[in-house]
C-alpha cells in the first residue's frame, strides 16, 4: 500500500486479540474519531446475525501509535484512524449479547455462539509509527474518501445476506414487463424526457422497500433487517404490483414521460405508498387482495401528462420541451396518495 508521505514512517501489522482490544478501549489505551451509534448498531447485528456461519469478515484495523514502541503489542497508546466503528462495536457485544439471551432461540443461539467467536478470535491491526495529527487525518480521508465504492448493482447482484438486495435481484431479472419498461443500472436518478427508463437500480429497490415496511426511506437497507413476510412472498406481491401496473399502461411506453405522468418517480412512489398502506403486517393473501383492489380503482385515471389534475399538486416546468414536473417532497407525495384514495 503506497500512501505518499505516510509510506516513509514506520508500520506493522499486529494481531491483537478481541478481548486485549476491548481491555485496552476500555483502559483508555485506545483512542477514536467520532462515533456513528446507528453504524455501530449496524454492526453488532452484522456480527450477531452471522455467528452460527462463522461468516464474519472485518478489515484490518488502520491505527498510529502516539506512546510505546512499535513492537508487537507494545504501544501504549493508539489513535484508531480507520475503524472506530468496528471498536466501539466490540466493546459493546457483550451487552449485545446479554440482551440476545433474553429474546428467543435462535438469538439465544447466535448470543452464545458470537461469545465464544470473540474470546477465541484476532484481528489485525495495521500501525503506523508515530504520524502527526494532521497526518492522521489525511490518511483518514484518503482511506475513507478515495477508496472506490461497490457499485449499488453489484452489491444487489451479490449480496446474499440483505434481503432487500436479494428481491430487488430477483424481481429485476424475472419480471418480463419490467425488462420491458426498463430499470436504469448506471445512474441512482433518471433524467427526464431523455431517459425513457421506469426506474433506476435505485428507485426499484426503494419502490421494493416500501413493501417491506410500508414507508419510504432514504437508508432503506437499515429498515429492513426484521420484515414478516419471506423474500418468496415478497417477491409474489411485487411481481402482482407491476403486473396491475402494466395492465393499466403499456411497459414499452410507462417511462416516457411526455407519454405518461407514472414516468414522475414522486407520483411512482404515491401508488407504491397507497397500495401498501397500512398493509406491512398483514397476511399475504390479504395483502394480494388488498392490493389488486385498490390498483384496480386506478384504471380509469388519465395517466397523460395532458391531464389538468397533475397542476394540482406541487411541480415547476422544465426541461425541452417544457413538461410539468411534480416536486419530490413528502408533503407532495402524501398529497398524492390523499388523492388515490378519492378514486
């Protein structure tokens, strides 16, 4: 790893126990960066979920030694530049554990099986010698900054721990009609008129994470960690969604928005909301019928970006050919949803 300036100080590996890493965190023999409680929080469920498999990966530790001698497991001092998470993380198990104990067999399980991992396993912990504060925040920004992120469609396409992200693999590569429609892989958002694509990777799987649990997020994946419903049934009802959708309006022409308003992400985003609401916990078959009920209530809109009822929600006109656009705010998206219910 070449790190300009910092590659000249002096480094080593160590693999420090989890244990002697708590001790020392707890001692004040390590220090850290702001902490994130909701990514800690992420973590912890990460290792508890995944302590039956044994499919635990975290990355080496990334520390400078402020006091001690760079010999193995001699520094007295640590200033943890990459992975104050994963610390603080680790230092929390145990009352992660404790809590696991009293909820119901498998978390029983996971809880005893995760505390034996952490007294029997290591990690490493790359240290640098010595570096300046300032240098330490510059190697914090470029290990966290440059280093190139997954791209969202590989981590869908790989990704078979989140449920989320397995759906929205399975309905992106099942669903026919979608194909047709078009679901944007490279950009997060959609350029209107120009790009004739329904959805973007992105909206797809935030339209998905509304039929499992009812609500838009922003970070969906934190969500839905816990949902009733399994992935099969799940991708049941959204299959029968897009099915009533493209009943109503033909794919090969649903993303053209000069041809049709369900092109507007907001007002995609109002029907999802509508043909869920108040709906995440119910029974599957319920939820079928609730859905194809109140879909079919929608056949008679004039989905054309003609219709005078679309002015009466928040938008501004853009783009060439000048188009009315609908504003993507909750408080227009809620407006929408009042309205599909007066259908």
């Amino acid at each position: 790893m070449i790190l300009s300036e910092s590659d000249l100080k002096r480094r080593t590996i160590v693999s420090y126990s989890i244990m002697e890493l708590v001790d020392m965190y707890r001692n004040g023999q390590i220090a850290t960066r702001e902490m994130n409680q909701l990514r800690i929080r992420s973590i912890k469920n990460y290792l508890l979920e995944n302590a039956l498999t044994k499919q635990i990966y975290l990355p080496p530790l990334v520390a400078n030694r402020r006091q001690g001698s760079l010999a193995i497991k001699e520094a007295t001092q640590l200033m943890i530049i990459d992975g104050t998470q994963r610390i603080a993380a680790l230092a929390q198990l145990e009352d992660s554990i404790l809590k696991a104990l009293k909820k119901d067999e498998e978390k029983v399980k996971q809880a005893y099986k995760l505390d034996s991992l952490m007294k029997d396993s290591s990690i490493a912990v790359q240290v640098f010698d010595g570096l300046t504060e300032a240098e330490e925040s510059q190697l914090y920004l470029d290990l966290n900054l440059k280093g190139k992120k997954v791209a969202l469609s590989k981590r869908i396409s790989f990704d078979s721990r989140n449920n989320l992200n397995v759906i929205t693999n399975q309905v992106l590569h099942t669903h026919q009609a979608l194909k047709t429609a078009g679901v944007e892989l490279e950009k997060r958002s959609i350029n209107r008129p120009a790009n004739k694509n329904l959805l973007s990777l992105s909206q797809l799987r935030q339209i998905i994470g509304i039929f499992m649990t009812g609500r838009l997020y922003a970070n969906i994946e934190e969500k839905v960690a816990s949902c009733p419903l399994s992935n099969s049934e799940y991708i049941s009802l959204i299959h029968l969604y897009f099915n009533e959708l493209f009943g109503m309006f033909q794919p090969e022409q649903m993303g053209d928005y000069t041809k049709c308003m369900l092109a507007s992400y907001p007002l995609f985003v109002a029907v999802a909301l509508y043909a869920n609401d108040k709906m995440e916990n119910q029974h599957i078959e319920q939820r079928k019928l609730l859905i194809s009920t109140r879909l079919s209530k929608l056949k008679a809109v004039d989905w054309s970006p003609a219709n005078p009822i679309w002015r009466e929600f928040k938008g501004t006109y853009k783009g060439r050919p000048s188009l009315f656009q609908l504003s993507n705010d909750k408080h227009n998206i809620k407006a929408m949803v009042r309205w599909l219910y007066t259908l």
